[in-house]
C-alpha cells in the first residue's frame, strides 16, 4: 500500500488514471496498474520505458507502447471523445518527443489532435503556411526549447487559449530549459500559460479539460 | 508614431484594446488611449497610477477608474457576456490587488466574476467551505504568493482549467515570487497552467478565451 | 587517523553515532564503523549501498542493513525509548526512499514512528482522512517534492512542530528540489522549519531532540 | 470581508492572533485588529511601524509597541506560561532586529527568554563563555547574517533543538540572505532546522511550539 | 587624474571619444570631457542626466542633449560617414529609450540608421510589412525586452549580422532582463550576437563596427 | 515528415544547409543530409559523432569528418570565398574543440581562417607577440572559458568586430560556462558581442556574416 | 550592552579596532567608538556616512574622515609600519571608492599603499606601462567591476600574491557584481583570491596580513 | 603546437610548470610533460587519472603519483625550500581530496605542511585542542564544505592569513558548492581570500607565494 489510488478521480474526471512511472520501481508501477485496471479504470503510464512496458504486458496483454512518447496505455472501456481539436506544434525536430507526450496523452483522453512539427520562428514561412490549422483548432500546445519565441508568435496569430511547454532541448544558457520557460513565461503575446519544462503530459491534461469545456452538447 | 495600434485585434478578438501602462510616458498613454477611442474601441489600462487615469480623463471624462486594480475603462460599446462564471481565488489578504486586476479585467472582458479571498491552504477548511463555488464557475484563476500551495489544492477539489498567478507577496526566500511560481509550475494536480508573476492581466485573458470557448451558444 | 571519532558524543546526546557514507571510500567507513563499535557505541550509516553493507558485515556479523532507507546499523545496546510518536508524512510514493530515510532513523534513535504516504494535496480527502493521526503525533515530519505544499497544509491541520523535509522528486523547474525547498521555507503556516533537500536523517534527528523533549517522565 | 479569521485558532493553539502588517493597509490591519480583539482574542501584529501602531492605538489605548522587533500587542487575557527557556542568539549587532522580532513573540507567546546578542564565531570564546547559558534552554534560536555560521557551532554545543534564522544582514555576496540561508540547510551539525531569511516569528512560533510540548505538567 | 584618457583611441577608431557617464560624479564627467574636447576629440556622455548635461554646457556652450537616448555630445570635428544602413527595430514601446541610446550613438559614429519601433512578434502583421526596411539594411539591431523572441524572428528573415540587445522592460519572472537575454543566446535563427540587457550603446558600437567594414571604398 | 526542410535557405545565404545532430537521432540525421544532398545543398552536420558520420558516409561516399570539430560535411558545388580573414583565437587548450567548430564551419562557409590558440591572459606576452595577426583579421572570434577575459583583452587591441564564445571549461565556480558567459557580456571594451557557450558554430556564422560584408567586390 | 567588545583583539592582531557602521544606528556606532576609544584602542569605521562621521566627532574631536573612503579614524596610538608596498589598482574610475576603502584601510593598519587607478585591460597599454609599480609591491590588490579580467592579466604579471576584489561597478547581466566574482574566481592565473563584492576593507585586511609577513626584521 | 608552453615562468616564479590535465586528452597531456621537462623544468600535472599518470611514465620512469592528491610529478631539479609552515584544515573525511590536492602541491614547491583533517565546527574542541598548530603556521588552507563554516572559526583565532577552498562537498541546497563559496566570501572573520570550489592547486598556489614572502633570508 504504498499509493493511495483514488478511483473516484475516473468518475470525477471522465479520463484514464494515470501512472507517472519515472522515480517508481517497475513492480511499483505494475502493481498499481493491476489494481487500478481491476477496478475497471483505463489506464496509462507516463515516462515509462519499454521494460516497464513489457512487465506491463505481463499482467495486461492488450497495453499498447507508443515509443516516442514513452506511454503506455490499457484502453478497456470506451473514452468519451471531444468535437474540438487540439494543435500540437513544435519549434523543432528535437522538440518531438515531448510534443508525443502531450499528442498521445490528448488523443488518449479522447480528443482529435492535429501535429504540426518542426516550424520554429526562424523560417517564420513555416508557420504563417499552417496559420489554418492553427486558427480552427480548439487549443494550442507550444512546444518549443532554447528561445521558446514560436508560444508568442503562435500567441499573435490565434485567439484561443494557447498551453506553452518548454523543452530542456539547447544547451549552454539553456540552463535545462530555463530560457524558453522564461520567454514563454514572460511573452508579450495574450492568452499563453505555461507548465513545467518538458510537461507534456500537463499540457495535454490542460488542453483536454479546456476542449471538454468547448463541447456544444454535454 | 511610437506605437502601431493594430485596430482588427478588437474584431478578431472580441475584447476591448489594453494598454500596459507602466514603463510608458503619461503623455504616452494617453496618445495611444486617444488614438484607440477615436477609432470607436473600447480601452483599458492596466497598470495605471491615479495622475495617468486623470490624464487620460481629460481626454475620456467617462473613463472608470478602479483603484484596487489599477486598471482605467474607457467602455464605450457593449461587451459581449460570456455565461460561465471566472472565480477568482486568493491565498492571503495581500495577494487581493493581483487578484482586482484579474477580477477587473475579466469582467470587463465580459465575464461574471466569483471572488473567494483569503482562504489560504495554512486553514484549509476557509477554501473546504468554499468548494461549491469553486465546483460551479468554468474557470478558476488561483492568486497566491509566498509557497503557492493553493494552486495544487483547487487544482485536486475542481475538473475545471485552473489558470495560477504568482505573486510576489512574502519576503527572503521567496525571492520576488520566485518560490510561488516554481511551485505553480511544479503542481502535482493536474489541470494547472501558469502565467508570469503578478500577471493578474494575462491570467484574466486566459480565462476569458477560455470562457468564451464554453459559451453553449455563439 | 582520517576521521577524529567522538566517543562522548553519544553519552551527551543518548544517540548511536552516525556515519554519513557518501562521498566515503568503503574502506573508510568500515574503518570508523569497527572503531566506534569497538568502544561500544552504537552505530548506523546512512546513504549506506549494499556493497558497502556486505563489507561491514565482515566486521560486524549481526549488522542489518533497510534498503529502501538505504541505512546499515549496528544495535548491541538499548537505546532509551520516547514515549510520544514520530509521524512521517510523503507526498508521494517516490518520496518514500527519503521519508524511509527518516523513519529508520527515528525508529533506531528511539522513537514510535507512524507512516503516512502518498497523501499529497492533489487529492486533499486522503489528508483529510489521516487527521487524526497526524494530531496524535509528537512530532511531524513532511517529505514532499515537487510544489512541496503538503508541508502547508499539514502545518495548518496540527499544533505541533513540523519538520519539512524538501526531496528532489520531479524535473524539470523543480532545480533539483529547490521549488520544494523555497515553497516550505515560505510557508504560510505557522510552525514548519525545514531542513536540506533529501535530508531524512537530518530531519528525523531534529524529530527525535524534540520528542525526547515531550518525554514525560525523563 | 478582505479577511477571513478563524477564532478557533486562538483556543486550538493557545496563542495570540497574529497580523502580518507588511502588504497591508493600516486601515486593514486596525480592521482585522478591531475584529480580534472584539472577540476577546489577544492580538499582535508583526512587521508595524510606529503610525500603524498609532492607528492600533486608537481603538485599543492599551496596545504596547516593541520598537526594535517592530510588534505591537493587545493583551487583555493571561497567556498561559511554559516552563522551559527559549535562548535567542545572534551573531552580529545588525542581527538584533530579527532576533528581536523572535524574542518578543517567543515572550508574547508565554515563553522565558534568554537573551544573546553578538557571540559570532569570528570570536569564539565569547560563545564559549555562555556555554552553560545556552545548554540550559529547551530550544535555541540562532540568529545570523553573512555565513550564518553560528548554527552549527551552537548546533555542536547542545543537545536540545536548534532553529537557525538566516538573516539578509551583508551585502555583495550573501544574495539577500541566500548565503546564510544556505550554510544552515547545509550545517554539518544535527538537530538544526531553518526558516525563512529574516523570519524572527517563524523560528519563534516553532520555539513555543517545542517549548510547550517540554512542559512537564499540563 | 582619475581617469587615464587615451587620445589615440579617437584616431585608431575613427570614432568620437566616449564617456560612461553612470557611477560618475558630475564634475568627473566635465573633468574628462574638457580634457578630450581641449585634445581635439569630438566627445560623447552616454546614461548622462540632465543635471550632467547642464554642467557640461558650461565648458562646451555647443553641446547637444539627446533626452531619449540619455547621451550628450560635443561634435567639432566632422565624423566619417559609413555608406550602409544600420536598422534599429524595437518590440515595444517601452523599450524605446535602449534603442535611442544605441540609435542616436550609431548617428554619431557616422551611420545613417533607419528605426523601426514597436514591431514586437505578438502582432507578426507589423514585422512583415517592413521586411523591406529590415533587408536594406547592412546591420540590423533588435532591442526587446519580455521574451526577446523579435531577435530570433528578425534573424530568420534577412541574411546580415543582426545584434541583440535585450532590455529589462518587464517584471516579475523577467529577472531584470535575463528572461530576454537568455532568449536571444538561445536563438535558433543563425546570425545573432548579443550585448548586454539595456546595453543600446554597446551594440550601435558593434555594429558600426560592421558598418564600417561594409563600405565600398574606404 | 519530422523536419520541414527549406531548400531556398541556401540559395538565400549563399552558405551549407547545416544540421544540428544534438537531440536528433542518428536515422533522421541521415534522413535530413538525404533530402538536402538530393536537392543540391552543400551539407554539414555540427555535433556529429564518430558513428553519424559513418552512417552519412553509407549515403554520401565523399563526406568528410573533422574529428576535433566534431563536424561532418558533404561539399558538392563549391562554395563562394570570401577575400577577408577569420581570426579563431583561444585562450587555453581545453577550448580547441569549440574553436574549431568555429573554424572548421567558417572554412566550409568559404572563409580563410587564422587560428591562434593558447593566448590566454595569464601570460599576456603570447597574446601580444601575434597582435599583428589580430589586426589583419577582418572579424575575430574569441574562445574562452573559466574568466572570458581574453574577449575584453582583444577587444582593447583591435577595431574589429570581436564576436566572443564563452566555454564550459573550468570547474566549481565556473557554473558550466556562466562566468565566462557574464564576463564577456559586461565586457569593458567596445565591440565585443557574444553567443551561447559552447556555441562556435554560432559564432562562425556571425563572423562569416561580417566577413561577407567586407568583400569589396561582390 | 549590544556588542560584545574585544580589547584584546587590538594587540592579538597589532592594529586598529574595525567598526562595520552599516546596519547599526548612528547611535550604536558612537557608543562602541567611546568604549573602545576609552580602553586606548584606535578606532575606525568603514560604511561610515557624514552624519555618523560628525556624531562621532562629538565624542572625539580628533576623529579623521576620508570621504572617498567613507571612513573615520580615531588613532592615538602609532601603529606599527610594514616595509613592503600594497599597490590598489583599479580597472576604471568608478572602481575608486571600493579602491579607496581599501587604499585608506590598508595605510591605517601601517601600509604604504601605491594607488594605480582606471588601467583596465581594454587598453592594455595603460597597464604594461606600468608594470614596475606592479612588480615592485608585495601584494597587490586589484579591483574591477563589469567583467573583472583585470585580475587575471595581473595575476600573470607578477609573482606576488593578488587580491582580487570584485565590485557592483556595471549593470545589466553583472547582477550586482556576479560577473567580476564569477570571473576573478575561475582565473586561469594563478596567485589570485578573492573577497567579498565591494569589500575594500576585508582585502586590505588580507594584504595587511601577508605584507606583515614579509617584514624582514620583526 | 596547441599549447604555448612559457619556459621563463620557472624561472620568474621559482616553482614548477603545472598541467591541468582535465579536459586535455592523454596525450596532449604527455606531449606537454615531454616538452617540458625536456627543457629542464620540474612538472607537475593536477587532475591526473592513474591512466594519465602511466602514460606519463613512459616518458618519465621517475614520475611519481599522489593517489589522493591526483597529482603526477616529475621533479629532478631541486625545489627552493620555504621556511614557515602551510597548515592545511579539513571540515570532514569527504573533504580530504581536495585537501590533498593543496598539500601535496604546497610540498611539491617547498613548502612544509601540516596537515589537520576532520576537524569541522560541530564538534568545536576538535578544532581548540589544535590552536597551537594553527597559531605556529605561516598561513593557513581551510578546506570545507557544505556550510564551509570552518574558516570563520579559524579566522577567528589566527592571525595569519587563512585561504578558503569551498568545497562541493554535499548534497542538495549545497548547489555544487555553492553553499560553502558564499559563506566564505561573506566570513565576518577578518583575514580570509577565497579560491573557486575544489580548487586545491589555486589554494595551495597562493598559500605558497605568501609563504615565500616570509622567509627571513632570501
Ligand atoms: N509526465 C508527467 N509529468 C508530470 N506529471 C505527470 C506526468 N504523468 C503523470 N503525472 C501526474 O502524476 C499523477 C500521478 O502521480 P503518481 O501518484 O505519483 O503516480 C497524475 O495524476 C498526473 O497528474
Ligand atoms: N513576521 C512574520 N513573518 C512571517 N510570517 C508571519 C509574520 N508575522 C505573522 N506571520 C504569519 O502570518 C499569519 C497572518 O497572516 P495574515 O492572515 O496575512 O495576517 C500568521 O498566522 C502567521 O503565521
Ligand atoms: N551606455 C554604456 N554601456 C556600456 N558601456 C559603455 C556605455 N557608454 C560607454 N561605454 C563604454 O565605457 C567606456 C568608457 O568608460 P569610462 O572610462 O569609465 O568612461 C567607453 O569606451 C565605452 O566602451
Ligand atoms: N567594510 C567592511 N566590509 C566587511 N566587513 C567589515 C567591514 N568593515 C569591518 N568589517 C568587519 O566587521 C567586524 C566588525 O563587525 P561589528 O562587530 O558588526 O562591528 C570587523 O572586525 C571587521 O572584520
Ligand atoms: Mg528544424
Ligand atoms: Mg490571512
Ligand atoms: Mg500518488
Ligand atoms: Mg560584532
Ligand atoms: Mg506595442
Ligand atoms: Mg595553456
Ligand atoms: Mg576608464
Ligand atoms: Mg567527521
């Protein structure tokens, strides 16, 4: 009994309960994904490894991995699903495996999720391109590291809530992810807030509850 | 021509022109607030001491005035309302005049505003008491300083978007908010976003946009 | 002759003595371990890996060795007993390495310990329902990471000091437990001190002075 | 209604109310005075200057101010007393308005107080002139600026609790207190825990609340 | 002789002597300026107050005072004029002052400058309409404050050296101007140097360097 | 899809698209040179290790490898040269690997290169023995770590544009390349800009930038 | 009786007795200036304003005051000369006060002191041409703000010890003296230490300390 | 050629070349050495694995290497030796490394030394009962970490200058060593200079040119 698991949060909530894996040893992990799955509740696993995956399988032969995002997921009971849809954008090619966390966690939590990846503010072309897209999505998630700029200028051309996630990807005066939190944190642009570095899963979480709100018939 | 007025903004977004005050001449303020209301906006101040808000009387007589929040209204056209409440939510007593900006701005942005002041975590039945209200508004903006618990424990009680606002309340280690916002950032509830510090402001039109986005029929 | 061993330290403070094993060769420590058991001390080493545990087991057969806490000891004398109890509070379930950290060390100092894990605010009803506990104790100690607001609320439920212990759970902009670290020293809550990130000894030795104060007969 | 105050603190705590002045108006903080002190609680203030002071005086003509610890106080009903001493120590003269602050609460709050002021370790002989002062408190605070290296030096000294009040007293280097703040999370010295730079009534609200638990009767 | 002047300076750069006027007395100020106008030198004072400029009016009846940009300046000898164009864009208003300073030192050094003001990234429309201005130009200087993302997005759309000064125009979490520093080091357009927060001198200075290099014949 | 590659980059800076391998792994690194080779691009890899090289060189036979640049480069249409010279100065030995992915990417941007390396400050006599060599230089990048102070010593001794890497070389204090970093930014002589740590690609392209400007017939 | 005053401390060391006047009232530092003064100590006191100068005069009508220093003396008694030379030399003209501190000091403990002022390493020239003045000292103390290269360039001019003291002196990124301490810690010269942002006092008292050594008879 | 190796410095210095080893590969490492002692000079490398240390005996049969020191040394020149003793202080046992890294350099250029490990503030008659020691050396090296509260306390009773070397002993809010490099730049004890954390060599080096200057005859 070392994790309190709350099955009303489910109910509550209307989405999968959710194991944060890193910092937990793999028996941890699976033992509260047996017990949270046999009280009927989907479930899935963030930051998770493909070792604690397979130890998964072991006790739920239908989990499914999705690699680049590191989630595992035992999907038994139909999620609800949201009309609006969430934009996942990325400054760049490193940003992408955050960006899978929140795309993965968002679909997961029954949302349609649109990626455009890799259009940081460099070759702004690149984004004014897909300024559609943007611009008919529900929510916006910002994932962008080093400068963290693409949140403001995504910010400037959009008028919906956008959720910015910075990355710890740079180097040097990044200083893990600092610089783009700052920015983002600091953005002339109205309507961004910000979760913690790298948090893609809390941007996906955000994003979600935001879409749910937007639902015309509840 | 120190400053290019964008006059679609107020279309495409549907909330009256802001300007940010602080950092910008009296002289300033009060051109760019001329400019705007001449073009038949709605304008507000932010940020704006008593001498600016009687400047720009001068050229506004019925320009609003709300001291707590800093904030000066030159409402002219009807605002479009939103129908979900915005509940604004403060730990302490000194955390009340971030939180008018928020409530001000939010309200005159079209929003029905909750206020639920001093109900801070160290006597957690004051916020326990409170949790209908909380329950029943579409967003909940968190106003908090020194640790910033509160954020994470609206976050656990409500399955609502909770917008966090830093402050800079508290003293030593709190390092100008610093402690509240890296809290903020750091939530294990989910469903947080965070904006700058003591940015009543942009929590407010987070909220508005995501208020907007609830309205069931527009 | 690389470490000046005080064999009254424990007669003055009634205590086994403690050798902090990181930064330690595995030589050294069993060095000073054989030393003070030698004179008849008690002793125990903390951030102690099992390696290091096998070699004073050579020295010291009836050594045992808590894992999860990462503790040797080495028991051949009473130690005097407290009569009130030490309660140990985690956050979360990867706080736990730090709160075992404390636990074992209160327990081998003398005191009753109560455990109370993964009770962070996120979910305020798993609190709630330990209350009682947590009154009852002497002392309590709060091991929490990330936004470390548990030490808030706990500060607020109870008239008895609480030690807070910040752990480096997380990522991200917790900094290595600096967010947990500036949030408990800037509690609103009357009550709290707080001492290094990661440091259950330190905090479980604060506990023990302090519960060996509340020692009625003495 | 800016502030919601809770009557049952008093009874469930055995202390004074207490208001915090800073960051608040001084029509705020007569109001939450007036409201105390009409429900027969005692009442003090901390962080007052002498005009809030004067304004407290007008609606309680009995109120006493404590300049150097910048407290006033309404005390119209006896403060039960505890037994054991509470030592206030500091290490340089500029350190006395916080030690202050600490020793007129921990007397406000029914505790014996034993004053020592300037004993910092650059001479050490004039600590270890007042061994015997400081061996025969319950609890000791500890008050330093700079490298808030008294701690451990006291921390090495007794057996009893030790709570380190990091001061911002320096400059350059010592960061606003970071420097103390840090050398006292970090003592190499057990049974020392830290709050807040500059927090006088922090340490002294912990102190009482050890202080009590050592009273042999009650 | 406090300050050791160096008169060849002027002829091995080409460029008028200059005075740090910040953390100097007044009559420093006018000691070192009559010493190098007497030499011959044309003089500038940067960061110079009015009250300074007054006093050095009395010894050079012929200066100028640009109130903007904080600098005054004694010119008796005709500066060499570079060919190219040095473009000075700000994000905001507020950071209007830091961009004279630096557009007002390269006009003295001899450089035609072409200003660009209030074209910050969160309405890209303005940026993109003076794409022309900005490709003219052989330097292209950016100063921005917040986030500091105009640096990135002005980097990607033209293929000259662009010099960013960031600025400490916000509060909060932009920590005195590191918030935008740190941005535009992490910049992940090509082509970026940067000076120091609020340094509008130091990059006119750079980028008349480059000027320079850029004229035809010479 | 993972990477929108801009083919008329080239064409518009007349330089080698570059990839940057940090954070990419090595199948879309080959993926990306693919693409760009197939088009015609010169293209260099920066960060590259022994084992992305070798499998570049599965899809381009004629890719080079430059160990100590720890850069890649498949060159196929020659590249414009510019008439001026680079300047890559160090000030120590640990920094050649910085120094040249400066110069190895300045030489493959068709720019002749001087290198001068170990001229630290601490032995002033063998910066000033190769003055003459700064001098003729038409752009100077400055590679230091520890103190940076060689950037403010060459800075003094030419009227080039001087662009300064600060390194992570040096330990403790050194804060992976912050002194360095500060030290360059608040440099006391004129001209001097600055890049991220580490960053001698960065720098390269800056200079390139410059030196392209000086050619006086292009 | 708020500071323990220790009269042997004056022939223990051999020179003055040392009142730090920052953060005691004007009050406090006349009250320990009569006692110590009254014991037969010379006196002085650093951080000392004019108005503490003038209480102090009351009381000693001898009392000096150095302006630039802003020091008082009271000396009575000859202190004892040292032989060797302590050169202070500074980068630029607003090191001079924190230099001053330091020269003043140093010549009241019995120093001779050579002063080399604003021979900062941007102009190298100023500092080789008086190399001799260096080398013939027996310490030398070296104070620099902004990026503090100076000490490095010193430190390898000479083989004497250096003591490196940083200064506020700058603004922007030197976050209050940050950058000179950073840089003067990690010089790669060696020979250097280093003392506290703007403590002028505490490197004379250094200097003093090694220059008394080096008295040849003693 | 990639190290400018200075044959005067012997000479001028009268102690040996030194060879920081991190961060240079082995064999740039003994290319340095060969060259070096080639010309006569002793050297020594610091930094040094065993693998460096025998790559060097190929070139040097006689190099000897200092385990704990992590020092080689090729010494065939006899050294200069001083007369007046180094003592070098440790807080803990985890501090000897660096500790030995001071004294084994200190020998290395001929000076005495006494060694006093483990002597640390919490256990304060460990350090008294080694005054004399103190008191008899010429200078003293307080090597600590975590609170680094060690040198205050022996500043406090010498009157010898004492070197500082924070160490980054610890764990947590100890940041690297920055806890020990703040309290020792802010000692309130007179007397003190600090090196960067870790920096036995620098420690010793400086240690050692004081100890030169108070030879009676040379
Ligand atoms: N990748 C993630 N980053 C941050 N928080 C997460 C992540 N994944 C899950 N969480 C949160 O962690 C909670 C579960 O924590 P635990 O009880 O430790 O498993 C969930 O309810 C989420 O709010
Ligand atoms: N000087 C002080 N420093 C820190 N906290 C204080 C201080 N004085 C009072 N407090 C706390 O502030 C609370 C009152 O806050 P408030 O409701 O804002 O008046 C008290 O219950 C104390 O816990
Ligand atoms: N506003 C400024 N910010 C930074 N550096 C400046 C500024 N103005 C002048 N300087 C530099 O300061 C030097 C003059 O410093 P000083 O000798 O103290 O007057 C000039 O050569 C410039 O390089
Ligand atoms: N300007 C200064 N900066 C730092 N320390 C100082 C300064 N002036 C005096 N001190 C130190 O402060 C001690 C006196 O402190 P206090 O007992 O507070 O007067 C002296 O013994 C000096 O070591
Ligand atoms: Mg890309
Ligand atoms: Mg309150
Ligand atoms: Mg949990
Ligand atoms: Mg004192
Ligand atoms: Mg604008
Ligand atoms: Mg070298
Ligand atoms: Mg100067
Ligand atoms: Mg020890």
């Amino acid at each position: 009994d070392f994790a309190k698991i709350d099955n009303h949060r489910a109910l509550r909530r209307g989405i999968p309960e959710v194991i944060y894996c890193q910092g937990k040893t793999t028996s941890q992990v699976v033992e509260i994904a047996r017990h949270m799955a046999k009280n009927g509740s989907n479930v899935i696993g963030t930051r998770a490894d493909l070792k604690t995956f397979h130890d998964v399988q072991m006790i739920a032969p239908d989990a499914k991995y999705y690699e680049d995002a590191r989630i595992f997921a035992i999907i038994r009971e139909k999620v609800p699903q949201n009309t609006g849809t969430i934009a996942v954008v990325t400054a760049g090619t490193s940003d992408i495996p955050v960006a899978e966390e929140a795309a993965v966690t968002a679909e997961l939590f029954g949302n349609p999720v649109e990626r455009l990846y890799d259009v940081g503010v460099a070759g702004i072309h690149r984004l004014l391109m897909n300024v559609n897209a943007l611009q008919s999505a529900t929510v916006i998630v910002v994932v962008a590291g080093m400068e963290g700029a693409l949140a403001s200028v995504v910010g400037g051309l959009v008028d919906k809530p956008v959720v910015a996630v910075p990355t710890s990807v740079g180097y040097g005066a990044n200083f893990g992810g600092l610089s783009a939190l700052l920015a983002m944190l600091n953005s002339c642009a109205g309507g961004i807030s910000v979760v913690n570095i790298d948090n893609g899963f809390g941007a996906a979480y955000v994003a979600h509850q935001i879409n749910r709100l937007a639902n015309k018939e509840e």
